[in-house]
C-alpha cells in the first residue's frame, strides 16, 4: 500500500449567517489516494503517538487496517467482527473498538497492534461507539435484531453501557434501552465526566413522543459511573447524526447529519443552537484541529472537504470529494488533515497544512512601460484570513541585462493584502517580475508572475530646407523634436547631407526647449543633395530621422561613343572612340563594354585627350554594347552613352569529288565526269550545329550568270558543315557556279564565295 499526497484545490468563500459557511464550486483535483482495502468504512483514529493511524469497516468487517501517518500500510488487526466504533484511552496506549457483531469491546495494545483484551457487553447486544470518561470506557450497543433488520420501530432498542476498566477485574455494566438504535456518542475533551449521545436516524429518545421525527442530543454526566441526563435537545439536524464532536475548550457541540446541508453547532453544556456551517451537500463529516480549525466533508452531488477557521463563517480552504461519514480527522499537531473516501471502496486522502487558507496573488502593471521613466507594479493576495503586520512578498526582476534574476528589496503587505513597489527599466525589451509569498501559519504560499514591455517612445524630428539652391552657396536647415514623452535637456539633432559622391555629417544642431532647431551649411556639389536630420534617441525615446531634399543646379554634360563600324566579322578588332564635351575639370570618363547576353565589364577609365577624346579598342565575339559615362563635377551633371554594334558569321564554300582541274582565263573550274553528281560543301564559322544554310548553282550564258538550281535550307552537321548533292543530267561544257548562304547573323547575312565547276563526256 502506498500513498501520495493530494494537491489542493484554491477556493473562495462568502458569509451567510453568524457562524454559517457557504463552500464554493470547486474544479475538480487530482486527488492522490490509497485504498483501504475494506469492505466498507465506520471510523478513523489518528495515533500519533504511535505514528499510526486506525480504520475500522463496520459491521460487515473482521478487520482493522492500520496505516502509518502518510497513508502507507503497516499491518491488518484480523479477527475483529463487525469492527466500527474506535477510541484511544486517555493515555494512548489502547485502542478500544467495539465490535458489532462481536457483541464486546476490544483492547487493542497500540503498541504491539494486537488485542489484548476483550470485554464481552452481553448478550444480544450489538456495541456500535466507544468513548473513555469518568473513568471508564462508554459504549452504545443496539439489539442485533435492530441491527440486522434496520427496522426503527417504536421499541427502544438502544442504549449505553460501560466497562469499568479501573477495577482490579473490569466489569461491564449495561443500561437499560432508552434508544432506538445505538446512539453517536463524543467525549467533552474539557469535562473527562461528560458523554453526549445523538440518534443516528428518525429515532427519538424513548421518552419523546413516539411519532416525533427529529433525532435527539442528549449531555450525560458519567463522572458517578452512571448516565445522568444533564442536558436534552430534540432540534432538527437532519436525517439522522453520522458524526459529531466536541471542540477542544468544551464550548460547543458540532453535529454532522449525513442527509442535511450543514454541520450544527450547539452550546455547550446546555444545547443551546448556536450556529451552522453551511456545506451545500451531505454534511456527513466533522473535526475539530486542537486550535479550534473545523473541518467539515460531505458525500452529496458536490461533494468536497472544507476547513474554516475557529468561530469563522468563510471557509479557508476547500478540496474536490466525496467523503465518507465520520470520515476526517486531524493530526493532534494540526499540520495535516485526514480524509476517507471511495464509496465501495473506501480510500485515505492526506491533506498537508489545511490550516493554511487558499491564498490568490494577483500582480497590475503598466504596458507598455517607458525606459527611463519610473513606473508603480501593484498586487493583492486574497484570502480569508486577513494578513498580519509585517508581511513581505519577494520580487524578482528578469530582464535582457540580467537573464538569471535581480533580487529587488522585500515589499511590505496589507492587511488586506495589498502591497506595490516602483522600479524604473534602463532598457527596452521585456522586463519580468516575480512575486511571491511564502505563506504564513493561516496562509498558503503564493506567486505570480508579470510581464511589461518596455518600449521606447516614439520621437518626430521634422527637416526643412530650400527646393533649390546654387552650388557653393550658403544655405539652413531647420525642424522640430517632438514626443509624447518629455525629453530631458541636452539633445541634439546630427544633420547629414548626400549628394552624388558621398554622404557626410555636416553639423550637429542642439535642440531648443521648445524643440526647435537650426543648422547652416554649404552644397558643394550640384544636383540633388538630401538633408537627413538624425535623432539618435536616448533610453526613453526611439531614434528618428527625417529628411529634406535641395536641387543643386549644375550644367548637364554631353558625352557621346562611337566606333569604326557598325558590324564586326567574330573575333574582330574594334575601335571604340569616348567624347567628352565642355568640362574644363574633372575629364575622366569610363568605357564599358557588355557582350549580348553578357556581363557588363570596364575597358577602361581615363582622361580624354585635347579633342575631349578616350579611344580604345576591344575584340568582338558578338554583339556588343559599347558605353561611355562621365561621373559629373560640382558643375556639370552626370552623362552617359551607349553604342551598340553586331557580328555576322562566315560561310566557307567547297566542291569533293571532282577529278581534275582546269584554268579558263584567270578562273580554275574544278571538272567533274558528266555521270559524276558533284558534293557541295560549306561550313559556317563560328560552328553552328544544326543551321540553316542555302545553296545556288549558276550557269553563264547569255552573257550573264543565271541560277538553275537551289536548295533553300540545308541543316548543318557535324563540324559545322552542310553538305548539298547537284543531280544530273549536267551540261557538257558548260560553266557553272555554287555559293552557299548562311541566314542572318545579329541582323547580317554571311555567304561564302563563288566556287567554279563543269562538266565533261
């Protein structure tokens, strides 16, 4: 059997009544329990003497379970019939149980956990509670045909009796019925000769009216070894007492009844109503903590375990559960509350501190907060109890600068709870305070964590300044700094100005106390120039800028580029020529050169010559766009040209298969067999796989050279070569010419050279 303790369950609770307490509806707990291992439940004894704790299992149980203080079995007492009702001896030595179907009351040695005794209580007899006093052990027994029958009848069946176990032989003495059933009975623990009886069901004490309906209270004063009557009350407590007791100074009576809504509260001695606490459902349960703490638990729809303080009416704490029936009881020492619960299968809840009340700490801080500017975190615990002088809560500050934690002094508590502190952050970002409490004897421990976003504030500088303006000639700049948040004295505003060439700081400009500001200063170079007012912020306000724009006048420059052709054969030699027009300074111009599809690279930067000319040459191995800039001077603008020129291909012409040549003139013909079909070659450079490439023959006659064949596109193959067959019949004698064409290059058509033939018989 092991065990483990239950979490608790933060509750609320408001006043009704002098003394009445209303429970709040709780969320459910993950209660840590451990069965009991019987087969039902009757009563608790806590031993802590002994550091044991006793479970009996009523009337259809033969066995007590005997656990340690945290629920951990130790050992089960067998042979114990219908083992219920269970009290220490005054000095904790013996636990006497009364056995309902033993019809005794057994000595257990709470030391060596075995009987030592049994003291028979007669015949027919069916003892169901014990309490020690006045020297001797108290029990009440009902008849065992009541008992099994449960029929209340009008018979009395019940009644008191006692062992008198200060004689050298104990004896047992029993009185005569004046119940209907085994009464509850409880100790004064302030009066060791007073008992108190209560009916367990709509049973009235024999002398009431034998139709009355409400369950009777009644102080015996035993200190004679009799039961004398002392005190009665037939007041209403609901159906039937499951549980009562008597508070530790003796001053009052709490009674639990297992089918009403609240634990009554009585007078001591006299009875008199003295007040309820409120459960909602099925007060089944009470126990008074040796500081006057009252405990109360219940086993209807809402079911749950609540502690209110001595003589309070809110209750201090709450925890989720069904509880059984005479089912709680306190460690002598206060420090942990003890719970049966389970049903059918009765289980052993431990509660630690339940005398500590729930405890709500809440935290209020700004968002979003300023760096540099103080600021209040608020916080309130809220809890029953009120908090005595000189509480602290611990705060803890986390921040980007200290990612492991400042400790920041203690801060004083409220009575009512309420405390705050004030902290100011040097820097934005998240800053994180931790609050906490660590819990007083009537208070649980609590924190709680805020988070503020410290943000810088937004500032607004504004820059002015003149649309136009000559070069070299003085000029102001002027704004305002704004923000919502005030700006400490000191500031100041960094002016920047860039132009074509480069940025640079012109002056720093303190900032008035209304926020205005001015700064003069000089364009050195035309064109536009921007004013960038900078505010570099401080540790309450962003940084910020604005800008101005001035249009420097400057003469535009006139640049131009131009070449020794317009298309080049590939891999040919270019002269590209740069102009540069009036500058009288400042003469330097760059020739840039980006072949089609290529990138763009520098031929060359220089200065112009005399003539305001840069020449410079470049191979062309395809189209090319040829560029010329000029940077610009403080008085003339920028320029830029740009020339672009184009390659073709070339197409070389070739006859095979001929066998012989022949001059005619100053023109070779190559001379073919009449039968012989002659093979045309051309190849276009630079390769092109896969080309289109056409082919003519010509024939001279007429005193002219005229086409009699053609192919319009023969597709070039490998090395570039297209190959065209000429297909008889052929002319004897005749003079004949071929040129292949290539289709246009970047704009240009290539065709080779006329190449001479003829044929003969």
């Amino acid at each position: 059997m092991r065990f483990s303790k239950a979490p608790t369950a933060v509750a609320t609770a408001v006043a009704a009544g002098m003394i009445s307490a209303v429970l709040p509806v709780l969320p459910a707990s993950a209660d840590a329990s451990v069965s009991l291992g019987l087969p039902g439940y009757a009563h608790m004894v806590v031993d802590a003497a002994h550091h044991h704790i006793f479970f009996s299992g009523g009337y259809h149980g033969d066995a007590i379970v005997v656990t340690d203080l945290d629920g951990a079995g130790v050992t089960t007492i067998a042979g114990e019939p219908g083992a219920d009702g269970m009290a220490l001896s005054p000095d904790g030595g013996t636990l006497y149980v009364a056995l309902a179907r033993g019809g005794a009351v057994a000595a257990i040695d709470t030391a060596s956990l075995t009987e030592s005794t049994r003291y028979r209580t007669g015949g027919g007899s069916s003892p169901r509670y014990v309490e020690p006093a006045g020297g001797r052990i108290w029990f009440s027994y009902a008849g065992k045909a009541r008992t099994y029958t449960g029929n209340a009848g009008t018979v009395p069946d019940g009644g008191l009796g006692s062992v008198d176990v200060g004689r050298g032989t104990p004896s047992v003495t029993r009185q005569a019925p004046a119940w209907r059933d085994a009464p509850v009975l409880a100790a004064d623990p302030a009066d060791p000769g007073k008992v108190v009886a209560a009916g367990t069901g709509a049973n009235a004490d024999a002398g009431s009216d034998a139709d009355a309906a409400e369950p009777t209270l009644e102080v015996y004063d035993v200190s004679s070894g009799s039961a004398v009557e002392s005190a009665v009350t037939r007041a209403a407590v609901g159906d039937g007492v499951s549980d009562m007791t008597v508070t530790p100074d003796g001053a009052d009576l709490l009674v639990a009844a297992a089918a009403g809504d609240s634990v009554l509260r009585y007078r001591m001695p006299d009875l008199a109503a003295d007040g309820a606490y409120r459960t909602g459902s099925g007060a089944g349960s009470v126990a008074v903590a040796p500081d006057g703490t009252v405990a109360t638990g219940g086993s209807g729809r809402d079911a749950r375990v609540a502690v209110v303080g001595s003589g309070a009416s809110a209750v201090r704490r709450a925890y989720r559960g069904w509880n059984a029936p005479a089912g709680l009881a306190w460690d002598p020492d206060g420090s942990r509350l003890y719970a049966v619960g389970g049903g059918g299968d009765p289980a052993l809840t431990v509660y630690d501190s339940p005398e500590q009340g729930d405890n709500t700490l809440t935290l209020r801080a700004p968002s979003p907060g300023v760096p540099g500017r103080q600021y209040t975190v608020g916080g309130r615990m809220t809890s029953v109890e009120p908090f005595a002088a000189g509480q602290t809560v611990h705060v803890t500050r986390t921040d980007a600068a200290d990612p492991d934690g400042t400790e920041l002094p203690d801060v004083a508590v409220a009575s009512d709870g309420t405390f705050s502190f004030t902290d100011t952050a040097t820097a934005p970002g998240d800053v994180s305070y931790q609050v906490s409490y660590d819990g007083d004897p009537l208070h649980l421990p609590a924190q709680a964590t805020a988070s503020i976003g410290m943000v810088r504030a937004a500032a607004t500088v504004s820059a002015h300044a003149p649309g136009t303006a000559p070069a070299g000639h003085r000029l102001t700049v002027s704004g305002t700094l704004s923000s919502p948040v005030p700006f400490a004295a000191g500031q100041s505003v960094e002016v920047r100005a860039t132009d074509a060439r480069h940025t640079v700081t012109v002056g720093t400009a303190d900032v008035d106390a209304d926020g205005s500001w001015s700064l003069a200063t000089t364009p050195a170079t035309g064109g536009p120039v921007t004013y960038t007012a900078v505010y570099p912020g401080d540790v309450s306000h962003d940084a910020t800028s604005r800008t101005a724009t001035v249009h420097v006048t400057r003469t535009p420059a006139a640049v131009a580029v131009t070449t020794d052709a317009s298309a080049y054969a590939p891999d040919a030699l270019a002269t590209v020529t740069a102009h540069l027009g009036a500058p009288d300074d400042g003469r330097t111009l760059s020739v840039w050169a980006q072949p089609s599809g290529g990138t763009k690279t520098l031929v060359k930067t220089g200065d112009v010559d005399a003539h305001g000319d840069l020449v410079v040459t470049y191979h062309v191995t395809t189209a090319t766009a040829f560029s010329v800039t000029y940077p610009g001077n403080r008085r003339y603008t920028p320029a830029s040209a740009t020339r672009i020129v184009r390659t073709y291909a070339t197409v070389s012409d070739s006859l095979r298969g001929y066998y012989t040549t022949v001059r005619s003139g100053s023109t070779t013909y190559a001379v073919y067999h009449r039968t012989a079909d002659p093979l045309q070659s051309a190849v276009v450079s630079p390769a092109k796989d896969g080309a289109c490439v056409a082919f003519t023959v010509q024939e001279w006659y007429d005193h002219a050279w005229r086409t009699i064949a053609s192919a319009g596109c023969v597709r070039t193959g490998t090395a570039s070569t297209a190959l065209a067959r000429l297909t008889g019949p052929h002319p004897i004698g005749a003079h004949l010419r071929f040129r292949a064409a290539y289709g246009r290059t970047a704009g240009h058509g290539s065709r080779g050279s006329w190449v001479t033939f003829e044929f003969r018989a």
